[in-house]
C-alpha cells in the first residue's frame, strides 16, 4: 500500500501518460493530476485557457486538492508562467485567492489598471492579509520599541516634577532611615523631558518592482510605528520619483494602493528628500529599503548619505525585508556605505522588530545584525 501511494506521488509529479510508473490514476488524483498538468506541463496546447469560467474552477480545484502554502506557490506560479495577470483584474478570480503578501505586491503592481468594478473587492484582499499581518507582527513591534524608548528616556537627574516616585522609592529602599522612618532619596529616578516624540524614524522605500514583498512589510510596520506617539515615522517611497506617503500611514490598505511597484531608481532624489525633512539628525533613524542599484546620481547619492551620517542621523540600509533572502545588489554602492560604517544587509520580517529597537537605543547594528547571523555586506 505505501510503495502504491509512493508511485501515485511520482505519477503526480513526472505528469504525463507514460511516466513509467505503470499505475493509473481514478477520482480525485486525477483531477490533481488535471490541474497540476494544466501550469507544468509545458506541451499542453490549451492551458487553462482564456475564459473565466476555467480559471476560476482552476483556482477552486487546487484550493480542494492543496494545503494553503502549495495553493500560494501554485497562483504564483499561473501568474509568472502563464500571464495570468488578468486574472486578478477580474471580481470573480479575485474572491477565489488565497492571498498572501505575494500576491498583495502583485496587486500593488496592477492597482492603476484595475477596473472600477473589481478596486473593492482587490482592496479586501489586501486589507485581510494586511489584517492578518498586523495581527501578527504589531505587539512585537510595540513592545520593542517602547521598552527601548523607555529604557533610553529614563532621567538620572530629574527636576521635582519629573522624578518618577515609585522607581525612586524601589530604587532607594536600602537607604531606608528606621529612627526617622523615612527614605534617603541619594538616586533620583525621572520620566526624562515630556515632549510629543523622542525619536525620529525615516522609512525610506524603493518601489522598484523587485521589491514589493519588502515594500508591504514596511508599510505594515510604518503604520504600527506611526501609532505609536514616542515615535514619531515618516514614509518616503521613490522610483525616478519621490513620495511623501506619511499621512497615508494611518490606514495601510490605502498606503499600499498608492504604491506604485516598477520604474527605475533616482536614490539620490530619495536622499535628498530625505535630508530635508530630517530635523533632529542626532535622534534621527532613517531605514533605506533598497537593492542599491542607483539610475540616477551616484556620486550624489554617495555625497548625501556621507552626509546624513556626518551629521548624526543613524542609517541603515536594508537590502531586503521579507522571507526571501537578500535580492541581487549593487555590491560597489554596498560596499561604499559599509566603509563609512552604515550597516547593509537583508532582514526577515520576525526580525524587524528586535531592528528596530537596537537602533533607536543607538547600539551597534553591525554588531546585532552579526549575532542574529544577518550577513552584513562588505
């Protein structure tokens, strides 16, 4: 019985009619069989063909047929080998999806062509992975932040209205006084000064096509930072273009749809933006999410970021943020900022977070990146 089921398996995966496998397949295998032969097999003549109806009972059977995590790669697979695209133009392909962070940066690619009948129910799409990654990654991004924040904030010398009463008495109790029945107060613990935002966060994005995974991730985690009143975030995204996406960060479904995924590179323009709305470079951590590969000024490029770290701001360059490893890079530019001591490497998104906290308390990020085993580019 397992040596049968272990042939089936290879029937399925070597296709076709003489496999030589010598078993057939009946039921259910053979309508896997039907959909897997309908993406791979390259001799087929009609694929799933052009009409709707087969694409959407395509999208029905693998999702009857495969777990989730197959389903994903499979839609993925149909988009890229068989120019699917369309099928997510269309209300009723769309509400067959299994969405994935994936297939939101291909939606963020065709959002401008999308018609109107199908921008509502693409948005839904978007908002229950959105939903589902937010749910997922905002607590350990608000607790990283705010225990870094708070470790950082925490005033040694503190006037009479800031002195933090309860940590002064815990901190104190050893000095307690049994003939006067009171505390010394040699150490004075304080809340720091009360101001809107204590630190400053740049999230600088390329919205070249090869980096929409990324671009969704840090626009998830843009919005968490944004509510959060210790910090205050701005959202830079750019092409050959600069936009200013900061007051698009309270709802990250819109954020993504203005997004637009491809066109070529200016990081010089990006830099320069940047450099313009940085007030406070020493409390300043600005995040460049970019493979480095610059269409427009290098030298300028290279010029504004010595600049930004002369004046104190705290970059790092991220040459990727998801699942899927550091892409292809401009090693030259990636080397260039390693020398002035700007950390450059890719970062998965569990790991954003722990970033994220490291940089705002001002440690070595060369030196985390190094224990987190994230390969630091030289």
């Amino acid at each position: 019985m397992q040596q049968d089921q272990a042939l089936k398996r290879w029937r399925l995966i070597l296709g076709g009619k003489s496999d030589g496998t010598g078993v057939s397949l009946t039921g259910n295998e053979l309508k896997m069989d039907q959909t897997l032969e309908a993406l791979y097999d390259n001799e087929r003549t009609g694929g799933l063909g052009p009409s709707s109806p087969n694409v959407s009972r395509w999208l029905g059977d693998i999702r009857s047929f495969f777990p989730n995590t197959v389903v994903q790669v499979m839609q993925t697979d149909a988009v890229k080998r068989l120019n699917l695209t369309q099928m997510l133009l269309e209300k009723e392909m769309l509400e067959n999806v299994q969405a994935d962070v994936h297939m939101v940066a291909t939606l963020m690619t065709l959002s401008k062509v999308i018609p109107e009948k199908t921008k509502d129910t693409a948005r839904q799409v978007v908002k229950k992975v959105v939903d589902d990654l937010l749910q997922k990654l905002s607590q350990p991004m608000q607790q990283a932040i705010a225990g870094s924040l708070n470790r950082s904030a925490r005033n040694r010398r503190p006037r009479h209205n800031e002195i933090n009463w309860h940590e002064t008495i815990k901190k104190n109790l050893k000095h307690y006084q049994p003939e006067y029945k009171t505390i010394i107060p040699e150490t004075r613990i304080g809340y720091g000064r009360k101001r809107t935002a204590l630190k400053d966060v740049v999230l600088c994005l390329d919205q070249s096509g090869s980096m929409g995974t990324s671009v969704v991730y840090s626009g998830i985690f843009g919005s968490v930072m944004a509510s959060i009143p210790s910090v205050k975030t701005k959202m830079v995204v750019f092409d050959t273009t600069v936009a200013d996406l900061t007051e698009e960060l309270a709802d990250p479904v819109d954020l993504l749809f203005g997004v637009q995924l491809g066109g070529g590179t200016d990081i010089h323009a990006a830099l320069s933006y940047c450099q313009q709305i940085i007030t406070r470079p020493a409390d300043t951590v600005m995040v460049l999410i970019t493979d480095l590969y610059e269409g427009g000024d290098e030298a300028g490029m290279r010029k504004k970021a010595a600049e930004m770290v002369s004046a104190g701001v705290q970059l790092v360059v991220l040459l990727a943020l998801n699942d899927d490893g550091a892409p292809a890079y401009d090693h030259a530019n990636a080397k260039f900022l390693a020398d002035l001591g700007v950390p450059v490497f890719a970062c998965t998104p569990d790991k954003f977070p722990d970033l994220m906290a490291a940089a705002l308390s001002k440690q070595d990020i060369s030196l985390w990146a190094a224990k987190e085993d994230l390969s630091i580019k030289k």
